[in-house]
C-alpha cells in the first residue's frame, strides 16, 4: 500500500517550533566552531588509528554492542574491527563490494563521472538480528542492499552462490554525496533520503524486505530539499505498556529550504519531522 503517514504531517508544524533557533543558526552559518571540542596531543593521549591504503570515504559506521565490534563502511569496501584495537590488523576482517563494469559504465553513460559517481558507497550500515548487518551501497548511481552475516563477515549468498540483494531506491541515495539517513526498529526500515536518479524527490520511507512500504506522498511536497542528519527511534508507551505500541515514535532530523519565509533567498531552516511506528497509512 503506498498511501501516507499521517503523522509526518503535523509534526512538520511541530517542528516549526524550532523557529526560535533561526535566528542564531544564520548568524554562525559560516561559524564552524564544534560545541564539545577533544584535544588530541599525541603524546598525552595514546589515540587508535584505522585507515587503509587505497580504500576512501568511510562514511559509515556502526558501533556493536552485541560483539564488541566497529563495522565500517568505506567505498567497495566493509570492515570490522575489534574494538579492543581498532587498529590490530590481525583482529579485523573486510569484505569487498564492488561495483560490476558493466553497471559503472551504465553509470558513466548517464553523464555520471566514472571516478568519483560511478562507485559503490557504503551509506546504510545497521544491525538487522543477532546474526545479520543490513547494508546499502550507491552501487554507481543505482543503489542497492544486501544482508552481511557477522559471524563469516560476508554478504548473504542464495543456493546457487548470488548476493542476496534488494532494491535500494528509497533506502539509499543513488548520489554518493547526499545526506540521508536510516534507522531499524523492530525489524523495519526507516529511511529518509531521495527515491530518484536526479536526487529531486525527497522521501521518508518504511520498509524492509518484501513487506509493506509506506511513504510520504511527494507531490504534497511536505519535504523541501532536505538534508538529513540522522534519525531516532522513542519509545512513548513504556512503562504504561500499550500493547500494540502505536504511540512510540520515529524522529528524523533535518534541515531544509523554509518555504514559508517569503525572502529573496531560500532560508534553510532546522526541521524534526517524526512517524508513528504504529501508523498504518490508513
Ligand atoms: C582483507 O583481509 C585480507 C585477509 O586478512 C587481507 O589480506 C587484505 O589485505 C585485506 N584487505 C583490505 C582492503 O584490508
Ligand atoms: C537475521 O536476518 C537474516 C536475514 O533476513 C536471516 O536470514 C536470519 O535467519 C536472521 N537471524 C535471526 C537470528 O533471526
Ligand atoms: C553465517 O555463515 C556461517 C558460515 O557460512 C554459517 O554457518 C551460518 O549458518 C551463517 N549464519 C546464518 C544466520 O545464516
Ligand atoms: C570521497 O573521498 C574523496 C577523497 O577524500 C573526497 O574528495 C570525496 O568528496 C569523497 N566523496 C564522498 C561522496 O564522500
């Protein structure tokens, strides 16, 4: 069923509460002081280092409390380090994501730029089950997901020996620079991205699997430009216990162009928008 959230919509208005923050995030818009600042002085503080030669962009990570594990997400690449030495190599494992030629000339042909577009970004990297990460790449321009088993550190293969994947679109931009974000709850994705090629329809999406999806209607154009920041799941109905827990609630964090501030320019303004986890779409 592809109908809305109800809820998306009034907390848009809620988030215009916000407009009281405006006022100084323009001013320090070029302003980028950090709010907590952590001294690095080598030889006061013993600092873990992780980097590999040639591999580029780990933008993705993803602290397992379950194993005592930091899974990175690089481009073409996944680690996991033992976070008892990030650092050791012997204590990691990597898998390789690659991108087939045939889908980066695809990409290539597109008007993409086969150096820097045409590759597979790691942008979803979250903890499934006990067993599984469920990971999204860009795929050069045309995203994809797949389940990794922690155990072997590889990408979920069929009988015959194929990457199990799904689609990615509405999971995972398909251009590696756009900020997105995503979130599992009890099983089911929760993502804030862009559905399309040309990065132009924005989208807060619930899915996983071959399940249900549910999600913003686009052309009510509730969603301008967003950037996303990242996303939160907050349980409401503990400790009354709701048994269906349709009041616990999903937070996503963005900014976006203020349409309703008449100015020459677009404003960009802080924005919470938030679903039931419970909604339906009905
Ligand atoms: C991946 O792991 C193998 C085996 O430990 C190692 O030989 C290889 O250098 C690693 N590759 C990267 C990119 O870290
Ligand atoms: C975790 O999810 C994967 C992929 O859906 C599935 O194959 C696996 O059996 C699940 N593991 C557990 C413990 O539920
Ligand atoms: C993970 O891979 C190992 C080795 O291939 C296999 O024994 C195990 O059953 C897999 N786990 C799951 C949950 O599929
Ligand atoms: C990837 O890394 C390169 C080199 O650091 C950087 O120029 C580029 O902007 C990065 N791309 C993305 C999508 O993060």
């Amino acid at each position: 069923m592809w109908t809305l959230p109800t809820t998306v919509h009034s907390l848009l208005a809620a988030a215009l509460l916000l407009g009281s923050c405006l006022q100084s995030l323009m001013a320090t818009e070029d302003d980028v002081t950090p709010r907590i600042s952590f001294p690095y002085n080598a030889k006061e503080r013993s600092a873990k280092r992780f980097s590999v030669d040639g591999v580029f962009n780990y933008t993705s990570l993803l602290l397992s409390q379950e194993d005592d594990m930091l899974y990175v997400g690089a481009r073409e690449a996944l680690f996991a380090l033992s976070l008892s030495d990030i650092s050791k190599t012997k204590l990691q494992k990597n898998l390789t994501w690659g991108t087939p030629a045939g889908k980066r000339e695809e990409c290539s042909f597109k008007g993409k730029n086969l150096e820097t577009d045409c590759f597979n970004y790691i942008k979803i990297l979250l903890r499934l089950n006990s067993t599984h990460l469920y990971v999204c790449g860009t795929y050069a321009f045309s995203p994809i997901c797949a389940y990794i088993n922690t155990s072997t550190f590889t990408l979920e293969r069929d009988e015959v020996g194929e990457v199990v994947m799904e689609d990615g679109r509405s999971r995972c931009p398909f251009n590696p620079e756009y900020k997105s974000t995503a979130i599992i709850v009890d099983g089911e994705l929760y993502t804030g991205t862009v559905s399309n090629f040309q990065g132009n329809e924005p989208v807060i999406y619930k899915s996983l699997g071959q399940g249900t999806a549910l999600k913003t209607e686009n052309s009510l154009k509730w969603l301008q430009d967003p950037v996303f920041v990242g996303s939160a799941y907050i349980e409401e109905s503990q400790p009354i216990g709701n048994p269906v827990g349709d009041d616990d609630k999903i937070y996503f964090f963005f900014s976006e162009a203020g349409k309703e501030f008449d100015f020459f320019d677009n404003t960009i303004v802080s924005r919470i928008a938030r679903v039931c986890k419970g909604d339906k779409g009905w």
